[in-house]
C-alpha cells in the first residue's frame, strides 16, 4: 500500500499485531478492569484506550505531539497527571466496599454504580491513554516510518495509520479482556474474592501511577 502517504502498510499491521502481543500498561490495564469488573468493563476499557490513540494520532498529526515532546515542562506536566490519575483510579478501587456494606449506605451504593458504569469505565481508560506521554513518545517515534518523507498528504497518512493502530488494538485488546474476564469470572464467584480481586487491581493501578510519575523523560 503506498498511498495517501501511506508506505508499507502491511508491515505496519503486523508491526502492530506485535506490539499489542508485548504485555504493556494499556494491557495491564485492560486485563485488570477485566478481572475486577468483568468482561464488558475490560471491552469498555480497550474501546477507551483504542480512542485515546486515536486521540494522539490526531495530535501527531496536528504537530501537537512534537510541540509537547519538545516542551520538558509540558512533557513532566502530562506524566504527571498522567500518574496522579492512575493512582486515583487505584485508590478508589481499593476503598471499595463489600456489597453487603454498599446496600446498607445509599451514597456508598450510588458511587459504586457510577464507578462501574460503562461510560465511566471507558472515559477512565482514554484519560489514562491519553495523559501516557510515553503515548505520546511512541506515535511521534513509530508512525512516521511508515509516512512518506515527500508526501503531501502527512497529515492524512498520520490520520489513516492512527485508525488502523487504534482498530487493530481494539480488537486484540477486547480478545484479551474476554479472555481475561472469563477466567476471573470463574475465579470470584464468591463477592469477597471479587471484591478483593478489585483491591488488588487497584493496588496494581497505583503502582503503575507511580512508576509513571517517576520514570525519566
């Protein structure tokens, strides 16, 4: 395929197929909320995560990736909303309360619905993606080796690569969070098990928010 800008697009696909299969933080991700919450929260996850990158293909495209590369302060101003956003999600999952005790307190029972709704699951998940400046790093690094230097239409071939990545992702990302959330499914019938399957996964969150907040640029 070499139009649009576009060169190799074959390899790209597979370039992307592997990568997916390389564990990372969106499939840490993915595969926690799909053993916390349950499959259709892992689905809900990978579409937000697919969104985010869309979101940063769009950027790349736009050169407002390179302007916030470029940029130190801006670049440790994202990481570290970035990680502080990762350590609430985590948090909150670990303050949750066993459903015996939500029932009994209405606005305990309220948040823990409101937590676990697909909207908010999936706007969770394309914050983290897109507040990952390692995202950010990763777009501006690995999509232009398949754009033509002297193409006229980058901007459109930063755009089509970017669907792609964000299609191929969604649906490796949805195998692994189906995968994942029928195991833990089996796993915790018991509340208690799930509920500290849930605690676990939030502990995990809060881990990866801190080792994004103190990794190098």
């Amino acid at each position: 395929m070499n139009f649009l800008g576009i060169s190799d697009f074959g390899l790209f696909c597979a370039a992307v197929l592997l990568l997916n299969a390389t564990p990372g933080p969106d499939t840490a991700y993915i595969v926690g909320r799909s053993i916390a919450q349950g499959r259709a929260a892992g689905i809900m996850s990978a579409l937000g995560i697919s969104v985010g990158c869309c979101v940063h293909a769009l950027a790349s495209a736009l050169g407002l990736s390179a302007i916030l590369a470029a940029s130190s302060t801006a670049f440790l101003v994202i990481k570290l909303a970035g990680g502080a956003y990762l350590i609430y999600l985590g948090i909150r999952m670990l303050m949750v309360k066993p459903a015996a005790d939500a029932g009994v307190d209405a606005a305990s029972a309220a948040a823990l619905r409101d937590q676990r709704a697909p909207a908010t699951i999936f706007w969770q998940a394309m914050i983290t993606n897109v507040l990952n400046p390692k995202v950010i790093l990763f777009f501006l690094a690995f999509i232009p080796q398949f754009v033509q230097g002297e193409s006229s239409q980058k901007t459109i071939a930063f755009l089509v690569l970017g669907l792609a990545f964000a299609a191929i992702s969604m649906c490796w990302n949805s195998g692994t969070a189906l995968l994942a959330g029928t195991l833990a499914r089996r796993a915790g019938r018991n509340p208690h098990v799930r509920l500290w399957l849930e605690r676990g996964v939030g502990a995990a969150f809060v881990a990866l928010g801190a080792k994004l907040m103190l990794t190098k640029n």
